[in-house]
C-alpha cells in the first residue's frame, strides 16, 4: 500500500514557460558576458508604492505594537473598512455593489485558482491563449477544459458561438497574455449567452485600471451580469501591491444555481481555508482609494501607458500587427517574416539582446505570437525601442 497522490499533475502541461526562458537567457548570457540584456517580458511592476499607502502600512504596523490597538486574526473576508472603500470604487464606476458582495483576499492569482472549490464538475471554457492559472487550477482537479480559439480574425477576443454549451467561463479583459479588452456590446455578448445557457462567468478585471477608452472596467457595468458573472480583481497592477499581496473577488447574492447562493459557498470557502489578509496591507489597500493614493497610483500607470505608446510606435512604424498596448500593459505583436515564437524570442535576443514572452507558452493559438511588456523604466524601455527599429 501507498498513499495515492493527484494524478490530475501529470496532466499539466511539461513546458515551463519561465523556467525555459530563465535557461535560455543564461545561456546565452553566458557565452556573451558583455551583451546588455533588456527584460520585456516580467509582468511585474516596478514604480514603487505611494507614499500614502507606505504611510498607511507604518501607521497600521505601529497599531498592531501597542496593547491598546492591536489587533488579532483579521475577518476571513476582509476588514468592513476596505471592503466599503471597494465597494465606493464600484461606486464611482457607477456599478452599485453592496459591501457583503466582496471579498478580500491576498492576490487574484490565489482567487483564480481557489475558485474551483465552490463549483461542481462543470466544462470548463477558456481562451486560447491564457493566463495559465485557469488551465493550470482545472487540470489539477480533473475537469474537463474546452479551449476558445482566437487569433487575428476575432482579435484575440473569443466570442460564444455554437461549440459552446453550459460551463464556466473564464474571461480576462484586459487580457494577459493579449491585451485585448471586450467592448460593452461584446460583453453584453456574453452576459446574454451566460444567462440563456445558465453558464457561470468568472471575470478577471486585474488589469481594469489600465482602460483608456471606452471599454467596460467592470463586468458589472453590463445589465443582467450579477445573475451570471463573478468578478476577480487585484491591486497588483493598479497599486503596485505585486509584493505586498492584495485582491477581491465579488461574489453578488444574485448568482444563484440549483438553488444555492454562489456567495455562501464562497464565504464558506474562505472561512473553511483562509485565515484573511493582514491589517497593514488591508489599510495599505485603502489608502490606495484615497484621492492621494489613487493620484499617484494614475501617475504611475500613466508611466507604464507611455512605455506601452513607445513601444506601440515602432511596431506602427514596421506595420507589425498587435493587440494591447492601448488598455493594457502588455504588447502581443505578430512575430515578423512568418517566425515561430520561440523562433523570434531567440532571434530577439541574439540580434538585439531584448527578452519577451513566446506566445507560445500561453497556447498553442499563441503560436506564432510573442509579448512585450511595459513594466519597465523608461530608459529601458527607449533602448528596446531603439534596437527593435534595427532588428524588426
Ligand atoms: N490575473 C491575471 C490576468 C494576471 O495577469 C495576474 C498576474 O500577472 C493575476 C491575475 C495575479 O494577480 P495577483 O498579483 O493579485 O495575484
């Protein structure tokens, strides 16, 4: 006798995207030590924190020192402060969402992969290409993954079409790895279909601060999406809380399938495993919502969005198709001259010392595709963009 292990972990897929990458630059770092290699490929930010939510953090950590303020285990679901100043956020945003709708967690990244617990053995539905923790999360407990293929004919925005039937389906607008952000018609697309088929939407909004037209910030903002749809966010990209960890995920009383409340299951959920997000960064988090928090947390986005324009101008320049860069961080260009993209990250990074993400890592329809990021200075972002208009 032996314990038996998940077997559904062999079933994940073998590339290591970052890992590969990882290998492959030190290699060639290796046998040229003097090449000047520029990163474009982290999706980790780099501008610092406010100063205000710094502030906040101090203040909260001196609380916790003194008998007459300390405090213990936070609430499972989040500190009513925070929870309220998400639900203003919604507000704002002109989205009514009551304060026992959201939950606070500690990064999207754990509420995307956590989310599962709550659902029965549904088909599950994802773009191709993706985030890789959907499909990572659902190998790991066996379900049945159906991929929505993309490209260049729909954008990189999959829309529900005759394959797709009941499920759960993960939409991610912004996307990560594409860019691409649905418009309000598109949603209401999928609001409509969600609602005739009885399907469940799980929404990744962790790139919403990024939107600079009219695209919806929230699946909320479109009719009918709190009977279908929940919605999971971050203040990773928006505050820069890569490190210190903070997201939420809204679970609205009206999601209601076979008559139970998605909400208590979720609270139930949280209550059962998570032991809640920690004083300083909750208060960290709301001061991120302050008029000074979110001045400087636009400023810094504002830094990215330049970075983005910058390398969005020398791809126009060379007539190279892409997605993203208007609503998002992230660039996702057609490589040149019919290359695959493991084929263009070598040749990237042999000719002009530049590293990206292969599309290819995100899917196979990523093949063929590759990622720039803007999450970088601007110094190192203008000499990517003066040795890609040499190489491109
Ligand atoms: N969702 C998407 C689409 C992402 O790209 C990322 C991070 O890159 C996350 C979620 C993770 O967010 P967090 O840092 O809050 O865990």
């Amino acid at each position: 006798m032996t314990i038996k292990v998940n077997d559904n972990f062999a079933a994940l897929s073998k590339s290591y995207l970052f890992s590969e990458i990882g290998r492959r630059v030190r290699e060639y770092q290796e046998a040229h030590p003097e090449a000047n290699i520029v990163r474009m490929g982290i999706g980790d930010v780099t501008r610092p924190l406010p100063q205000c939510v710094v502030n906040a953090m101090k203040a909260a950590a001196d609380e916790l020192g003194k008998a007459e303020t300390f405090r213990g285990y936070p609430p499972e679901y989040g500190y009513d402060f925070l929870r309220e100043a998400i639900s203003a956020h919604y507000a704002e945003m002109g989205v009514e969402m009551p304060a026992d709708d959201i939950f606070v967690s500690d990064g999207a990244k754990s509420d995307c992969g956590n989310f599962v617990d709550v659902l029965g053995d549904n088909d599950i539905y994802l773009p191709d290409p993706v985030y890789p923790v959907y499909r990572d999360s659902n190998v790991m407990s066996g379900r049945r993954i159906t991929l929505l293929p993309s490209g260049r004919d729909n954008d990189f925005l999959p829309m529900p079409d005759e394959n797709c039937g009941t499920g759960v389906y993960y939409l991610c607008s912004p996307g990560n790895p594409t860019g691409a952000a649905y418009s309000a018609q598109q949603l209401a697309r999928w609001v409509e279909f969600a609602k005739k088929s009885g399907s469940l939407i799980i929404f990744d909004a962790a790139y919403e601060a990024f939107i600079t037209d009219d695209c919806p910030r929230s699946v909320y903002l479109v009719p009918g999406a709190r009977e279908c749809a929940v919605e999971i966010c971050s203040f990773s990209k928006t505050a820069g809380f890569t490190g210190t960890r903070c997201g939420y995920t809204v679970v609205p009383s009206e999601l209601v399938f076979d008559g139970v409340h998605l909400r208590d299951l979720w609270a139930r959920r949280q209550a059962t495993k998570f032991n809640g997000v920690s004083y300083p960064v909750q208060r960290a988090a709301q001061a991120a919502y302050s008029p000074e928090g979110m001045a400087a947390c636009y400023e810094n986005i504002a830094y990215y969005r330049e970075n983005a324009a910058m390398l969005a101008s020398v791809l126009d320049e060379k007539g190279i198709y892409y997605t993203g860069g208007k609503n998002s961080p992230y660039l996702w260009l057609q490589c040149p001259n019919g290359m695959g993209s493991w084929e263009f990250f070598d040749y990237l990074l042999d000719k002009a010392n530049i590293v990206g993400t292969p599309g290819e890592g995100f899917g196979k329809c990523g093949e063929g595709f590759f990622r720039l990021t803007s999450f970088s200075t601007h110094e190192l972002t203008a000499e990517a963009v003066r040795r890609l208009r040499e190489v491109l």
